[in-house]
C-alpha cells in the first residue's frame, strides 16, 4: 500500500472530491430553493457549490 504525497495532484484531487461529497448535504439542504443558472438541473446547480466550498477550503489549506 503506497501513501500519496498529501502535496501531490492526485492527493489535492481526492481532497477536493472528499470535501465537495461532505459538504454536498448541507448544500443540497441550504440551496434547494436557489435559482439555477441557465438551464442548469438541480443536481449540477448541488455539485458545483460544492466543489466551490471544496476549492475553498482547498485555498484556505494553502494559506498554512
């Protein structure tokens, strides 16, 4: 078993992946009644506030 480098690509991506899917049910459950941008479903209106949380969280990670 190999331990990714917490600096790699691949570990920022699963990062990314890990913290949108954490955040994605207080979005879905703070967002429901948000407008959508044109012609966006439901569903991709929830995934990309999340991962705007992720990539947050990701810039606020690489402040330290």
């Amino acid at each position: 078993m190999s331990i990714l480098d917490p600096d790699s690509d691949i570990a920022a991506i699963a990062r990314r992946d890990a913290n949108a899917s954490k955040a994605l049910p207080a979005v879905i459950d703070a967002c429901k009644g948000d407008t959508r941008k044109g012609g966006e479903s439901a569903p991709e209106m929830f995934a990309r506030k999340a991962y705007d949380i992720a990539d947050a969280m990701e810039r606020e990670r690489d402040k330290r």
